[in-house]
C-alpha cells in the first residue's frame, strides 16, 4: 500500500508541475503587453521598458517561470490587475464558498444516486428501473442552466420559497448561506445524480450476478446481508471512482451553475478573470483547480485501493 | 432410511426468445445419507440445472415444470424464497466449480467462513471463529490461523477450494453438492482434493452429490452414479457395475473418452520417418543423441525474469522473478514435444519466448538452423509464418465479429498472398483437415460449441502452413469426451501436415497421446526431460512421480492402491526454494542435502535426463510397481525394458 500511495503522489505532483508549465505558457501567448495594458496606450516606449525591467518581463521565460512558481508556492499570488485586490485572499475566499457549494450538491445526489442505482439494479427491467432510468437520463439530457432556471420559477416565482439570486456576501457562514445553497445546490446535483444511479445500477447488477453473491445467498444469508456485505462494497468500486473525481468539477467547474444564481464562487471567478485579462488571477484559479482535480483523483484512487484489497496488497 | 436427497421426475424449462426448453427431462436421482452420487454428463446435459433446481435456485427464466426435489422429506421446488432460505447453508449446500470465483474479493476469508457460524447457527463472533478453524482443520488446511485473515486472490485455488468445503460443511448440511469442485484445478490439485473429499465422506453423514463431466473422477469418490444426456439420466448405476458393464452406449463413449495414462502405450508416429513426413533441408533425426544444433527447433539456456516482490525497493534490489530458469530443450521436425508442469511452473512463459511474445533476457531459440530474433515484430515474415499458435481459452482466441471463414482467410491472404477465392477454397479444404463441414465457413464463432472453435483455431493456424504449432494448453477447458477427438485430430494433422509441436498441459495423459519427447517443468525449471517412452515410466522424477499418480484412475478397482501426493501448495515463483528447487514439496525428500545443494542431472537411457539426488536405480527400486509375474524383478534399467 505503502508503495501504491507513494506512486499515486508522484503522479500527482508531475500532473501539478506539467499544468503549471501550461498554465504559465497559455497565459505568457495571450494577445496583448502587459505593459501596454497596465500604462495605456499612449505610453513612451522608455516608461514600457522600465515597467516590464521592474516586473523581470524582460528575463528568459524559463527564469521567469521559475520565480512565478517559487512564489505561488509561497503563497505570494500577486494582485489582481483589474481590481487591484490581493489574489490569494480573493482566490481562497471563493474556495471557500465552492467548497459549500459542493458539500450542499455532493449530500444530495450522492446517497440518493448510490440508493437509487442500487433499487434499479435489484429490480433490474421492472417498472421502478425504467422510471429511474428514463428521469435520470432526461437530467443528463438538460442543459445544466435550463434546469436551474426551472427550479428558479417553481421555487422562487410560484411557490416563493427560496431566494432566485445566492449572491452571498463574501464570509457569509455555512449557515448563513445554507437557504442560498439550496437551489444551486440541486440544480448541480440534479445534473449529476444520473452518472451515480448509472454507474451503481451497472456496477451492482454485475455483482448481483457473480458466483460469490450465489455462495452468499446459499450460505441462507439474509437478502440484506448480502446486499450489504458483499454486493455494495464490491459494485460501488466503479462509482467511487466517478464520484471522487466529480469532486474536483464541483469545486471548480459550475462556471453556468454559479453564473445563473450569481453565486461567488470559483468557477465564477475564472470567468471574471478571462475576460479582464487579469493574468495573475487567471494563473491562481486555473492553478488552484489543478490541484483540486490532481488531490480528488488521488482520493478516488486511494479509496479504490482501499475497498478493493486486490490492489492494496498487490 | 429416508433418502437425503430424493428428485422424483423433475421436469425444468427455461424460457428462451425462441420458445421454451427443456433443459432437464422427467430426471430422478436418490441419495441416502452418507452416500455419494456421481451425476456425470457433458456441458449442456443438464448437470448444473438439475442441481440448481434441488437447491431452488434456477436462474431468471428457469422453471421447474413437473417434478419434485425433496431434501430431508422437504421440497424445495414448492417453497417460498423465505423457505428455501431457510434450507440453505444448513440443510443443503454448494461448492462450485470456480473457487476464485465464489468468494467475496474484498472480505477476508476467515470473516466469510464465519457467516455461516454468526448468521445461520446463531454462534457469538468468538464460537464463530472457533467453529471456522475447526473446520478448517478438517480440510486439512495448512495454516488455517494465517488463512482466516488473508483475501481470496492471496491463496491459490486448491486452497481456495478447500475453503468452500469447509464453508459448506460448517452447519452439516443433509445434502452437498459439488459442480465440478476440481475441473478448475491443476491436476495434483484435484488429486489431494479429490482424496480430502474421500477422507471427509467416511467421517459425516452427508448426501454428496458430485457433478463433473470427467468419469476418471467419479471412480474415486463416489459409489453410484448417474449419467445425462440432452437433459435426460440415461444410466444409474453403482460405481462398479457402471465401469464394468455400461448398459448405455453413451456411458460407455464418455468412459472410452477418459484419457487413460498408460506408458506402454504405442507411441505416437512419426518419429523417426522424419525424412518421409516433411521432406527438407534437415538431416534425418534419428532416435539417438544428436550433435547440439543439428535439431529442428533448439531451446538454449533460456531465461525470462520478471519484476516481483512486494513493498517499496528503495534501496535494495527488487527481486526478479524468475519464470523460466535456463532451460534447454528440442524438438525434432515433425514430432512432438510435450511440456508438463502446474500452474505456475514456467511452461506458458517458455511457449511465448518461442512464438516471440516476450523477449528471453537470455538464451537463444533456433529453428532450423537460424536463430530467431527475440520479438516477433523483428523476426522475419517467413518465420512468423512458420511458428503458429492455438491458445486455451477457445472463446476468447478468436474474433466474435469474424466468420469462421474470414478468421481462417485471413492469414491466408496476409501471409500467402491468396486472392479471395483461392482463399475461400484453401479455408473450406483446411476445415476439412480439421474435420468440419465446410458449411461453417460462414458461422460465426458464438454458434461453435467449445470443441469446434478450438478446431477452428487449429485451422486458422495451419492456413499459414506452419512448421511449428505451439499449443498452450488446447484441451483443457473442453470436456473429456471432446478432449480425445481433438487429441486424434492433432495427431492425424501432423501426420498430413509434418508439423511439430510444442504441446504444453498439466495433464500427463493428454501429453502421453501425442508427444515423442516430454519435458518436466517445476517452478521455471527443468526436472526431466527425454523420450517420452523414457519419462513416462519409472525411474521417474519425484515431480514427475508425482503428477503420474495424479491422474484420476476410471476404474474403482485400481483407486485404492498406495498413492503419491506432493505435500503443501505450489511454492511462490517470487522465491525459489534453496537447493532443489523441488525438496518443499517432494515426496522422496531426503533431508540436508536436498535444501543445500543443487541436485546434479542424471543420465538415462534414450537422452533421459533427471534432476535428482537420488541414483535413478535408487528411484526405480522405490518407483516400481509391484506387477504379480514379475515381483522379484531386480530394480534395474534392462529389467524395465522387458
């Protein structure tokens, strides 16, 4: 196990280091001088050369790389050229409230997606599966902002239970925030649920028909026990896998969900800074959802090899 | 006495999409307790159904039509699910063919041998462990304290096996039933589980019913039996009569079918004619030694490693595994060379350092002269052509979306050069050389029953007009009585073809039909090697010893003479044991010198090799057979040749 979690970190530390190297060349390509940027256009030539010396414009990209690394590992993020805030509090800020965000979705659709494919499976092609199957799939088939926006007019317009806008002030707490949470919340899980009811309903169904649940159930083990001791662990193997890497998307990637409920968080943020330019708010968040989707799939694999006994004592 | 398991004209239909079929056919079968009934039949007779249907639980589709299966006076095929739950673990159990397979991968074992303690006899966690390793002990598993905490894939299958034996027998069921416990298994395997059965029949009051396609079997461990065909018991009879007097003509081909392993049987042909057979560029091999380099193909000192070991090797050495083990071997052109040993011994790796799927880390392979480049993508077109291969798994070998003429075509038109419809009339000619009606040419590879896509595979490797079929285990998946057919039908192509062989099995019998020489592997490396005439009797190599008697005997007079059983499981290709390689397990161990030191190779006659300590006329005067005419033999070579 020992040398499998050793493997696992490498991996995760080259895939952290190959992304900044291309995090840090996309935004070194990007059209336009950050100089011209910064002092308009009407600026002499001699005021743009002295701006780029004072940034270390004008060293070898490779050196420059270097010293932007060094600092991002410090925690010296740099300031947003658009705002003039300070990257790393604005950045964590938002980590934050995405953290929420997901904690709200991830309780609703993955119990409900690991208890809905299982009943799918047991009851493989009766009516019960076909419901299941048929809605969760028409969830898939929706875009995610026309659900959200379905949920805004029976939660908010009729039944006005909910506030439509979760445009939360920044250091709102997770109770303070919890109503606002809500819609986005399902809307997020709604668009998901499907994947785990999915991945479940294929994965048990093929535990279902294994020799080892026969030896169970002709052990005259009771259908929960077998259910519970030795079809679960072994079908949700493939689900755990999804699950855990749909982490990282969670955090990182609800850029429509966040937009359409004006919710602050990352995936909103990467918005802002594409279309403002703001290099180093650009290279902080794509950065910081690197490492959110290079630390999910090590708790994807590590979980993995933790149920499945296979792989840890290879 | 009441009968423990009483089936009364039990009538079982699955529902297919084209119509209902009958699957099992007005079958009745009674077994008292303490008795062992044999159900006997090959794949698709209706063995499995019968037993699902006793126990009540038929697949989806499967319905029990007319009949009853009483166990104890209760029939399972009118209870309710709650009811027949209620029989199972305690009054009747299972033990299915694949134990790999019929344990839970991510629960230790100890835990699910417990259940049935915990769950069905109500025991405290404490009674429950007790009662596991007891009856653990019972199927003499070695280790049983080290096994309860370990995961299925850490044990090997014969282990695994016993396991569910003692899983099953923990709430002394009215009734077992075994489907096919050891066809699974290595062949020494299935003899000490197949002895560990007996042992436990004398000791408890169970029904056993015992279903294999393989009547070698059946005369050891059980004392009736009965035989299906298409869904119908067609015999029943008592183990003795059965074997002597077959009243159905069907019984009596499935007992012709088992392979019988006799070492005076005539040897195959074509040894020896080698210059009529495959008229070439090679000097005629005789039978006696040959100058080094002069044979058809030539194994020399080969060697393939493989990373293995366990945990972090940060600052040591990970271990090699050592899969083939400076192995010399050849084979002349024509002829066969068979390849023996368990699971684990090397032999699959050495096939694919031939066919060039691995490259040896050293060593050399020579055919014909020339030495062949390690890989197969730097070998040259003509050689690929002339090494081809047949592989175990027949499904799995060939393309379910190609019909059985295109799969045969193929290579005829890459590595001949055919245009399509010299193509298609060489495939229809080769389905004829493996004797199927060339209507199949345009079946696909899922209407084939196993027998027929191995003889399709075969076919599909002769259209490249090899000089040199390897094949890995061809027989072994395929029921006995379709064993023997393709067995003649290897011998016969290569007697039309003038094809050598490389025929690898754990199953001594199949290798006696076809091959000329034999070689002995254990763990990677050589034990015996030499004509097969020569490794077939004694002297033998203890190993070699020990996988003949391995054999099940189809005759129930002759399974209680003194048998010979490897002792423990096969030892880890990840460590070797020191001096032979062999002494953990041998039966003829003899202390120091075998841990210690590196047995030398003695010489018989006929280029008969043995790795061994002990002198070979040592071997033979412990190896000999008592024959009444000839008890007072002395123990010598020249006596054996008579």
């Amino acid at each position: 196990m020992a040398w499998f979690v050793l493997r696992r970190l490498a991996l995760v530390v080259l895939t952290v280091i190959l992304s900044s190297i291309l995090v840090f060349g996309a935004t070194h390509v990007l059209p336009g001088d950050v100089a011209t940027m910064v002092l308009g256009r009407e600026a002499t030539q001699q005021a743009r050369d002295n701006l780029r010396k004072e940034l270390g414009l004008d060293r070898p990209l490779v050196v420059q790389y270097g010293s932007w690394l060094s600092d991002f590992a410090k925690g010296d993020w740099g300031t947003s050229t658009s705002t003039g805030e300070d990257v790393r509090t604005v950045t964590l800020q938002r980590l934050r409230n995405s953290g929420m965000l997901a904690l709200v979705a991830f309780l609703m659709y993955v119990p409900l997606g690991i208890f809905l494919g299982a009943v799918a499976a047991w009851r493989r092609n009766s009516a019960v599966d076909q419901v299941i199957s048929v809605v969760s799939l028409a969830f898939i088939g929706l875009p995610e902002f026309v659900t959200a926006v379905f949920l805004i007019l029976l939660f908010w317009s009729t039944l006005h239970w909910l506030p439509p806008s979760s445009d939360i002030a920044p250091g709102t707490s997770f109770a303070g925030a919890f109503r606002s949470l809500i819609l986005p919340g399902l809307s997020v899980a709604l668009t998901s649920l499907a994947y785990v009811i999915r991945m479940t309903r294929a994965g048990t169904i093929e535990t279902l028909d294994t020799d080892y649940v026969r030896t169970a159930y002709l052990k005259g083990l009771s259908t929960p026990r077998v259910l519970f001791a030795h079809v679960l662990r072994n079908s949700l193997l493939p689900t755990v896998t999804v699950v855990a890497a749909g982490v990282g998307w969670l955090m990182g990637g609800l850029i429509i969900t966040e937009s359409v409920f004006g919710y602050p968080g990352l995936g909103r943020l990467v918005l802002f800074a594409v279309q403002r330019r703001d290099i180093p708010l650009i290279q902080a968040t794509t950065m910081l959802i690197v490492v959110i989707f290079a630390v999910a799939n090590l708790a994807a694999d590590l979980i993995y090899g933790l149920l499945n006994p296979r792989i840890r004592l290879r | 006495m009441s009968p423990a398991l009483d089936i009364r004209h039990l009538t079982v239909v699955y529902r297919t999409e084209r119509g209902p079929l009958e699957a099992v056919r007005d079958a009745s079968l009674r077994i008292e307790p303490g008795q062992t009934m044999g159900l006997v039949g090959e794949s698709g007779s209706g063995k499995t159904t019968l037993a699902l249907a006793a126990l009540g639980y038929l697949p989806a589709g499967g319905q029990v039509i007319a009949g009853e299966a009483l166990i104890g006076g209760v029939d399972m095929t009118s209870l309710s699910r709650a009811g027949r739950r209620r029989m199972w673990g305690s009054q009747v159990a299972l033990v299915s063919q694949n134990p790999q397979n019929a344990f839970n991968p991510s629960m230790p074992l100890g835990r699910q041998l417990d259940e049935v303690g915990r769950r069905r006899l109500r025991l405290s966690r404490g009674d429950a462990r007790r009662t596991t390793l007891a009856m653990l002990e019972k199927v003499a598993m070695p280790d049983a304290q080290g096994v309860v905490t370990r995961y299925p894939h850490q044990l090997s299958g014969g282990m695994l096996q016993r396991c569910a034996l003692a899983m099953a027998l923990m709430a002394d069921p009215r009734v077992l039933i075994l489907d096919e416990p050891t066809t699974a298994l290595d062949v020494t395997t299935q003899a000490t589980i197949l002895d560990l059965l007996e042992q436990l029949k004398s000791e408890m009051d169970s029904a056993l019913l015992y279903i294999t396609h393989n009547l070698g079997v059946v005369a050891q461990v059980c004392d009736r039996v009965s035989v299906m065909l298409r869904g119908e018991i067609v015999e029943e009879a008592s183990v003795d009569r059965l074997f002597a007097h077959p009243s159905h003509a069907y019984t009596a081909k499935l007992l012709a079918a088992v392979p019988r392993f006799d070492p005076d049987a005539p040897p195959p042909p074509g040894q020896g004619d080698e210059g009529a057979s495959a008229p070439g560029a090679q000097p005629p091999a005789g039978a006696g030694p040959q100058p080094a380099g002069a044979h058809f193909l030539e194994l020399r000192d080969l060697v393939k490693q493989f990373p293995g070991g366990e945990g972090l090797h940060l600052f040591r050495r990970r271990p090699q595994l050592r899969a083939v083990d400076h192995v010399s071997l050849w084979a002349a052109r024509g002829t066969t060379l068979g390849l023996v040993g368990e699971s684990g011994s090397g032999k699959t790796t050495l096939a694919q350092l031939v066919v060039g799927l691995k490259q040896p880390d050293m060593g050399e392979v020579d055919m014909a002269g020339e030495r062949l480049p390690g890989l197969a993508g730097s070998r040259r077109r003509p050689i690929l052509r002339q090494i081809q291969m047949v592989f175990q798994n027949p499904d799995a070998s060939l393309n379910p979306r190609h019909t059985v003429g295109q799969a045969i075509g193929r290579p005829l038109r890459l590595l001949q050069g055919m245009d399509r419809g010299a193509a298609h009339a060489e495939a229809a000619r080769l389905l004829e050389a493996v004797r199927l009606p060339t209507g199949y040419l345009d079946r696909y590879p899922g209407e084939l029953s196993g027998g027929e896509i191995q003889r399709v595979a075969i076919a599909r490797a002769l259209a490249a007009r090899p000089q040199l079929l390897v094949c890995d285990e061809p027989v072994s998946s395929l029921d006995v009585s379709v064993q023997g057919a393709l067995l003649d039908l290897f011998k016969r192509v290569q007697l039309d073809e003038g094809l050598a062989y490389l025929f690898i099995s754990h199953d001594l019998a199949a290798v006696q039909t076809l091959s000329h020489r034999i070689a002995v592997m254990y763990l990677g490396a050589l034990m015996e090697y030499g004509e097969a005439a020569r490794v077939l009797r004694p002297p033998y190599h203890p190993y070699t010893e020990a996988l003949v008697s391995a054999i099940p005997t189809p005759d129930p007079a002759a399974v209680h003479e003194a048998v010979l059983r490897l002792r423990g499981g096969p030892s880890n290709p990840a460590d070797v044991p020191s001096g032979c390689r062999f002494h953990t397990r041998c039966p003829r161990f003899l202390g120091d010198i075998c841990r210690q030191q590196e047995p030398p190779w003695r010489e018989g006659d006929g280029d008969h090799h043995v790795y061994c300590h002990i002198p070979l006329e040592e071997l033979l005067a412990l190896q000999k057979r008592p024959e009444p005419p000839a008890a007072g033999a002395p123990p010598s070579a020249e006596a054996q040749e008579v």
